[in-house]
C-alpha cells in the first residue's frame, strides 16, 4: 500500500531532486559510506531545501498514520461483523 504525501504538503520536485543531487555527489566526494549515508543525506537535503523536505517527511508520517489508523477501524469492523 503506497501513501503518498497529500498535495498541499509536498515540497516542490525539483527543488528535492536539485538537493538530492547535490547531497549525494557531495557524501560521495567526502567519502561518506554505510551506515553514515542517511543521516547525512537527510541532514544536507533539509539544509538545502530550507527545511521543506523536513516539513515534507513529517507530513508523510502523519498522513500514514491517519490511513493506517483508517484501514484498521476499516478491519476491525469487517471482523466484528462476521
């Protein structure tokens, strides 16, 4: 089940491909490998997009939440009803 972030609270595209981009060429010129990846990755994109890709994840986990809280009352009644 794929949810995505509702319109109104996404970050443009090309700014969060422009510092994906960035971010990444920048981890690969300082060396950055493993575990270290990510959190750099999501610490340069959030500086670069001026906290919009931030606004953008937390809105993503939120709107989660609220579908996943939706589907289980959802099955939870299919169950009751049987």
């Amino acid at each position: 089940l794929g949810v995505p972030v509702p319109d109104h609270l996404a970050a443009e595209g090309q700014l969060l491909e422009d510092a994906t981009r960035q971010a990444v060429d920048e981890s690969m010129q300082q060396g950055i490998k493993g575990n270290e990846v990510t959190p750099f990755l999501l610490k340069r994109i959030n500086e670069l997009t001026g906290g919009e890709s931030l606004r953008t994840n937390i809105a993503l986990i939120k709107h989660n939440a609220e579908v996943g809280a939706q589907l289980a009352i959802h099955f939870a009644k299919l169950g009751a009803s049987k």
